[in-house]
C-alpha cells in the first residue's frame, strides 16, 4: 500500500519502503547508550552519518552525508511538488510530468541519460508521491557527475514534445490499469477518497483516468515552470564524496540557474470530520479486506509519536496485539495491520487493514478491530508490552540508516515535507517518553466512530467463464 | 499488507537479478590502512569494493561460516541457510519444506510460540524463516548490542523446533488462504503455470509454497520427516554482515551449532533428477482467462543453465543485450519506440539447478499478439545475427558498475554470502567475477546465443482477458488451460 507511485524504468528492483520514515541518527547522543559495551555507537570505524546543509544563492538546497565507507554514491533531486499540488480535472499531472522528464533535453535527448547510466551499470528513476517527486542516480563514487549534469539540464530545459507525451501517456494508462486490477488498490483508493473531501489527498497519485487522458501538453509546460526550479528543489547525496568539493561542484553545475516565483501553495484544509463515511468495493478477488481509517496529525503534534508506539504496539512484529488476536490465535485473517505515516504535508491517517480469510465477512474483522480499539481506550498497555513497542522503534530508526540509498530517501523526504532536522536530534528522546496513558489517550481522542472512514472489499467469487469456452470446462 | 502475492511475483524478477551481477573493483579509496586479515581458522579473500575481506571456517560438524565485517553502524545481518529448499520437497507434496520453515517460530522444546514471538520483538530485530527453491533461510538483523540473544533464538528454532499439532493446521489454513489469494494475480499464475510447463516434475516445476491441490496432500508427520531428514549441520551455511569480527562471529555459531550433530538414520535422498539432457520442449502457447483484468500479463520462455556452467558469463552478458537492461533491444523496441508496455525484460533463472530462460511483460490486452511477435523476431535476431564489439564492451561495462549494489546493504550482504557457498561459486568471487565478465567475447557471446535461446521451442503463458487480446485456441500449439 506505498503511496508512492515508483517509476519502474529500471528494471523494478528498487521497493519504496513506506517503513524507513524515522531514519537518521545525527548524532551519538540519540545512540540508546543501555545496553551498549561502548558509549560510541561507531567504535570501530568512528564513522558518524551527519548531514550537512549547504544553501545555494538561487535558493537550492544541497543536503549531504560523507560515508566513506559505502560502495555506492546516491545523488538525488527532491522537488516540492506532488498530487497535493493537482487542481480538478488536472489530477495526475505530477505524475505525468515525472515521466515526461525522462524524455529529453536539447543536450540529453530522450533515452540519452538512460544509455549513460547503463553503461556504469547504474540505478536512476523516479517516484511521485501526494507530497513531492524525486529523481535519483545510483552509481558507483566516480561516476557522481552523471546524475548531477542530466538533473541541472532537466531542471530547466525539458523539452515536452507533443510526440513524447502520447507516448507517455499510453505508458501511464497502462499504469493506470495495474491498479485498476488489483482489488486491494482500489479499496484503498475509494477510502481515501472518502476520508478526504476537500484535500487534495482525496485523489489518487497517478490521477483520475479522464484527467490523465486530457492532461495538455501546455498544461504539463505550465506546471514544470511552476514547480520545477531551484528554490523548490533539495539535493540530496549520501557516500563517499567529499563535502567540500561537492558543495563547489554542485554549486558550478546548478548555480547559475534562475531561481523563479515560489509556487502559491493553496492547499485547501480538510474540514473536521463529522460522522461515520463508509464505502464498498464489489470485485472479483478471493479475499474480503476491511480497512478502517482515522485522521490524525502528523509530524507537527507531539501525538505523533504515541501514534507512531501505538501502531507498533498493534503490528509490530508477532507479539503485537492485531497478531495476536486476528492472524495467529482465533485467526480470521491472513494478515492485519494498524498504520500511521507521520511524515506528511497534509493531515495524516491511522489506519486499521485486515486481509480476511476466506468466507469470513468484512463486517467481522471490523468487529474484531473495535474490540482491540475499545480496550485500548479502556485499559493501559502493560508496561513489558509498551517498552518492547519501543525498543522496535528505536531499532529500526537505527537500522534502517545502514542503507545509502535509505538514508538519502529519508532525508529527501523530510526536506520536501518542511521536517526540521531537529526532529532526528529529539526523535529517540521523544519515543522514550511515550507512556501507557499517552496510548489510552490517543486512542480515546482519535479512533473514534466519527472521525472513522471504513472499506469493505466483497469478494465476488471466482471469475466467470469467458464466452469462447466449451460448456462445462474449467478455466484457470 | 498483501506480502505473499508481492514476494511471490518478484521471484522471477529476482531470478533476473541474479544474473545482473557484479564487479567494481576501484571505488574511492578507503581513509585509513585496510586491516591485516587475521590468520587461521579463517580462509580469507578481499572484498576490494567494501575495503573489507571475507572469512570462512568450517565446524567439525560440516557447519560453513562466512564473515564480512562492517562495522559502519552498530547493526548486523545474518542468514542461517539450510540446503533444504522446495527442490527437495517430497514428489507430489510441493509446499512441505515451506511448510516446515513456517513452523519453525511455532514452538521449540523450552519455548512456545508466544514466548518466541515475545522474546524475538524484545530484541528489537527482525528474525523470519522461509523456504526458497534451494535453501531454507532464518533471517535476521539486529543491533549489535541484541545480536547474541536474537541469534539464541534463531538456533533454537533451528535445531529444536517441536512442530506442534495445532500450528501445523494453523499454518496450513494460511498457506491455502494465500493460494487462494494467488488467484487473483497474474504473476503467480503465469509463473507457476510457466514453470510446471517447463519443468514439470523437476525441482523446479512447482512453486515454493506448493500449490492448493499439493499443499492439501501434506500431513504433519511429512514436515518431521522432512525435518529429520534434511536439516543437517553438513548442509548448513551460517553467513553475517556487519558490525562483526569474524572471531566473534565464529565463537557465537560454536556456542549453538557447535554440538549439533546429524540424525542417525541420514540416509539422504539425492535431489530430483533435473533438466540434463531432455529434448527441448514443442511451441505451445497457453491461455489462461481472467476477464476481470485489463492487462495480459505474459512468459514465454525456454529450458535454461544452472549457475555454475561454465556459460554462464557470456549468457549474462547476452542477456543484458537482449532484455536484461532499460537499454536493453527489447526495452528499445517495445517500451521506447512502440510504448506498448509499462515493462518488459529478459533473464536466466540460474540456480542450483537450471531454471528457464524467460521474457516478461504485461501489457493492455488487445497489445498482447503484436508484443508476443516483436519479442519472438528479437530474439531470433539475438540468435541468428552477431553482436558488435561495441555492444560487449558497453554491456562489460554495465555489469562490472552494477556490482557495488550487490553489497551496498548489510541484508544484501549476508544473502549474497549465502548464494555464494550454496552454488559453490568460491571464497574469491569479489575477485573472480570481474575477472570472468572481462573475458567474455563477441563471439563467446554469439555461441551463448546460438546455443540457449531457441525461438522455435517457446513456451509462452498469457494470462488476462483473453478473448479482448484476439487469440484463440487453434487445436494445435495454441490452447485453453
């Protein structure tokens, strides 16, 4: 259930994990020193990942870490604009342009950076998402400059032909149609769209079909001068390059483009949900799903992360309380889950998804989570259960920086989002302090039935036979 | 959320990276001297691209320990990999060694599922079993500081595993909810249909999680036998990525492993008699109707090598060419000139044993026929006409700068290692596999094609709306499954 839309143009290897939000360390001092044999968490290498921020007089931001130890160098340009930005009847135009950026310069024409990656065996794609869209090249070290000549070009000199751009869009309605064919996608989809009225988010990223059919090619000219430029753009590279000669490279290679008129955010709020929003999908799928929606806030409200132990508390591996309850004893589905991503732009979601098994009703999985909620609001989390919730957190905060490219995407995201890079510094402290009757609170002033969205998928059983079939065969 | 269709679909995909393999071997230069590798018990290589070294030992029990240090954070990977994959499933019983590995977590003599569930999260790591074709892999990664409890716990499972009545049925429920699942996606359909065309009754012909007819088969004293049979010390490869010394690393898989000692009555059966010399099967093309989706999604393919042969590096190589990049001729022609597809690519599933080689792609249904013909007059040109110097050298290239993603991660690592010993590709493979890259030849190249792809053999698998792709079943190689 990424939000992300990944374009797959390599070969599709590369997954956005949605998991990997909360995921720097900035300094030893988040480092949970109990337990540990040394007080520096990098005794062996001394390496410390810390990024550097470096501002650009035309308002480009270049964020880095030096690790000198990784084999690889991700170079990544981060633009703050996603399907938050999209107006009516232009939904889907981010994504768009995101493919359409891949197809040519007069310098780099179309499949010119592809070639050039290729051949250093290089990774380079893209991912639009409701909030930003970014592009990235993954090289070996001492190809860096790849990435960084093909990015400054596309930055300002796309060249959007008319041929390029039916092209692409057969390419997004093929996308377009994966999803379609996926029942799970278009239960989510539908409880978006409920959840949100008013805000953007009600969209889907990709776009609405008739939208991307007659998105134009002024249209798409318009938003890649409105949005793509360098005082709308956070560069992001992590490896092992050197900081200062980076900040003078880069500086030589984006410097001199035009910074523009920041983009007028107009984003309409969402009003304050007033009752109980429901919605069904009929489709052929062999499975029921139930999922449940809550709004709640994000990254700015120290709730967060409550809600952050909260959903770890629910699906955290299998002493989790959804696991425990609904997958392993007394099963009634295959899988069930309570999620909370607080690193949005908009206002956020908890939610509640729940894969049924077979022949049980989607009204009894969501039974089965108002049992797990009413408990929660009644009674404390034992306090074993509260801090081994916890000490998950903090693990894969701390784990999930081993990856370069993990490391880049995170810091890219909290850029383009507007996260303070102090929220790192605290984030450890901040889960530490996270109480039982923080849960019961939360649970109590959120996951409430009017502030609830609820999906149900109905499996309609097994395909019907095509008409070309002899009676009576059975047809896979 | 929907992981087992997710997992299931990528397996051909990760077969294909597989092949996209390796090699850089003059990155940045390290700050600071590369430490000495230390002396036996160790066998040692250098692994130029991480400035590290890999160590190996062997217990007195067969056991194999295979060590890169890396201490950048204060994490580590590791894999305990038993040689005790699907390949070796019982025949008709397809599903038992993924069975077995599910079980694994479901109680061993001194604790029960919820305390092992309970004492893993404690730990803060991730510890997960599963079968693959091959090898059964426990997978985990922890912060230093929690290595030694969550490894405890991962040895436990392995060798005390109690395999409960009531987790037997539990888990045999959720595998067929997954089968079920399955249904409703194009990918495991196609795949599983495709391979079982191919490779029928071979260790390769069924998929890793059985199917609903195979798994319904499998009784609970199937997984014990299949346990006392085929985990064994002798077939056991433990690997770790990370912050670790190999010292430590070995001292920790004696403590558990140390005094494991193979069943008795270890009368092993040799694995299934695969591929060899069978004839090449006839062109056939299998329709397979869901009207409920828009797209085809579509295999086509022929019997393939293992990884050890000695063709393997020319048929990379070939591939790239072909369809194993985003430049690749079938990307050029079907994606960027035609747009017919969101993705198309080509590879070889070469493992343990073989398995096909394959060309993928999903596409709008009425697309299907014209996408099927432009690949099939591709790779009779693959097959027939010479590649250029150019195209070779450009390809070398490509594959030598793919290999830091190969051990950009701690997890990618520890798996690598895995593959590594389980194929018996060699301690000096950091080295080695440049090396052989850099000897493939335009001609090695052109016998690679000549001799592997075979265009008039294709199995192809479609699988979407078959009456809106405008093909039908003609009574002869085109038919209805």
């Amino acid at each position: 259930m990424s939000r992300a839309h990944n374009d797959h143009r390599s070969l599709p290897f590369l997954v956005f994990l949605p998991g990997l939000f909360f995921t720097l360390v900035l300094s030893a001092l988040l480092f949970p020193a109990k337990g540990m044999a040394s007080p520096d968490p990098f005794p062996a290498s001394g390496f410390h990942p810390t990024p550097v921020i470096h501002t650009y007089p035309n308002g480009l931001r270049l964020i880095y870490v030096e690790d000198p130890y990784s084999p690889i160098v991700t170079f990544q340009v981060w633009y703050k604009v996603g399907s938050i930005d999209e107006r009516r009847g232009k939904t889907g135009i981010s994504h768009f342009l995101e493919h359409m950026m891949f197809t040519g310069t007069p310098r780099y024409p179309h499949g010119v950076l592809d070639r050039k990656i290729n051949a250093v065996g290089g990774q380079s794609n893209a991912f639009t998402d409701y909030d930003f869209t970014a592009y990235f090249e993954n090289t070996a070290p001492r190809y860096i400059t790849i990435g960084e000549k093909v990015e400054a070009d596309r930055m300002n000199n796309l060249l959007l032909s008319d041929k390029q751009l039916e092209r692409e869009r057969k390419i997004v309605l093929e996308e377009r149609r994966n999803d379609y064919d996926d029942p799970t996608q278009k239960l989510v989809e539908q409880v978006y769209a409920k959840a949100f009225r008013v805000h953007p988010y009600h969209n889907p990223v990709i776009g609405w079909e008739p939208d991307i059919k007659h998105l134009s090619r002024s249209d798409l000219r318009h938003y890649y001068r409105t949005f793509y430029m360098p005082n709308n753009a956070t560069i992001i590279v992590v490896g092992p390059v050197n900081g200062p000669e980076l900040v003078s490279q880069v500086g030589q290679t984006f410097g001199s483009l035009p910074a523009g008129s920041p983009p007028d955010p107009g984003i309409p709020d969402e009003p304050v949900q007033k009752g109980l929003r429901f919605t069904v999908v009929h489709k052929p799928a062999m499975l029921p799903v139930t999922m449940m929606a809550f709004h709640v806030p994000n990254f700015k409200s120290p709730d967060s992360f409550a809600l952050t132990v909260l959903s770890t508390l629910l699906s955290g591996g299998r002493s989790s309380i959804l696991y425990r309850t609904m997958v392993y004893q007394n099963a009634v589905a295959v899988d069930a889950e309570g999620d909370y991503e607080p690193l949005t732009k908009g206002p956020a979601l908890f939610y509640f998804y729940a894969q049924g098994l077979p022949k049980v009703k989607p009204p009894v999985l969501r039974r089965k989570f108002e049992n797990v909620i009413a408990s929660l609001q009644k009674t404390p989390v034992s306090s074993a259960a509260l801090e081994r919730a916890k000490k998950q957190v903090i693990s894969a905060f701390l784990m999930s920086q081993e990856s370069t490219f993990g490391l880049g995407m995170m810091l890219g995201e909290m850029a383009s989002i507007g996260v303070p890079l102090d929220y790192l510094d605290t984030y450890v402290d901040h889960i530490r302090q996270v109480s039982a009757e923080d849960i019961r609170r939360v649970a109590r002033t959120y996951l409430i039935r009017s502030n609830e969205t609820i999906g149900y998928l109905y499996p309609t059983g097994t395909p019907r036979n095509p008409s070309f079939a002899r009676p009576n065969r059975i047809v896979r | 959320m929907k992981p087992e269709h997710q997992t299931r679909i990528s397996l051909a995909l990760a077969a294909a990276l597989l092949l996209s393999g390796c090699a850089d071997t003059s990155p940045a230069t390290p700050s600071g001297p590369t430490p000495a590798p230390p002396p036996s018990p160790f066998e040692t290589r250098d692994v130029p691209v991480i400035h590290s070294h890999v160590y190996q030992a062997t217990l007195s029990n067969g056991l194999v320990v295979v060590v890169i240090p890396r201490p950048v954070v204060p994490v580590v990977s590791f894999r305990i990999g038993i040689l005790a994959g699907s390949s070796r499933d019982p025949a008709g019983k397809g599903g038992v060694a993924d069975l077995t590995a599910s079980l694994l977590n479901r109680g061993t003599s001194t604790r029960d599922a919820l305390t092992l569930f309970r004492q893993i999260d404690e730990t803060g790591g991730n510890l997960e079993a599963a079968a693959g074709r091959d090898m059964t892999t426990v997978s985990g990664k922890v912060l230093t500081s929690d290595l030694t409890s969550l490894f405890g716990i991962a040895s436990d499972m392995v060798l005390h595993p109690v395999f409960p009545e009531k987790e037997f049925r539990h888990n045999l429920l959720q595998a067929r909810a997954g089968l079920m699942d399955e249904k409703d996606h194009a990918g495991p359909v196609a795949r599983n249909l495709f391979y079982k065309t191919l490779y029928g009754d071979g260790p390769y012909g069924h998929p890793s999680s059985g199917t609903l007819r195979s798994v319904s088969r499998i009784t609970l004293q199937d997984i014990r036998t299949f346990y006392q049979k085929e985990y064994r010390p002798d077939r056991t490869i433990v690997t770790f990525a990370g912050d670790i010394t190999p010292e430590k690393a070995l001292k920790l898989v004696k403590s558990v492993f140390g005094s494991w000692s193979p069943a008795a009555t270890s009368s092993l059966q040799p694995s299934p008699k695969a591929d060899g010399t069978k004839p090449l099967p006839s062109l056939k093309t299998i329709l397979v109707n869901r009207p409920q989706f828009a797209q085809a999604m579509v295999m086509m393919g022929t019997p393939g090598i293992r990884r050890n042969d000695p063709a393997f590096y020319s048929a990379l190589v070939m591939n790239e060419i072909l369809g194993g990049t985003t430049t690749s001729r079938l990307n050029h022609v079907v994606r960027q000139k035609n747009g017919l597809v969101y993705y198309i690519y080509s590879g070889f599933d070469a493992e343990r044993h073989a398995g096909p080689f394959f060309i993928v792609f999903q596409t709008f249904a009425p697309n299907t026929p014209k996408v099927i013909a432009l690949s099939q007059k591709l790779l009779r040109d693959m097959k027939t006409k010479p590649v250029t110097d150019k195209e070779v050298e450009t390809t070398r290239n490509n594959i030598l700068g793919q290999f830091p993603f190969r051990v950009d991660t701690d997890d990618r690592i520890a798996s690598l290692l895995l593959y590594i010993e389980a194929y018996d590709l060699g301690l000096g493979y950091f080295t080695d596999y440049p090396e052989r890259v850099r000897e493939v030849t335009p001609r090695s190249v052109q016998e690679a094609a000549s001799n592997l792809l075979h265009p008039g053999h294709l199995v192809t698998v479609v699988v979407g709306p078959i009456p809106k792709t405008g093909m039908r079943p003609n009574g002869k190689d085109i038919v209805v499954q």
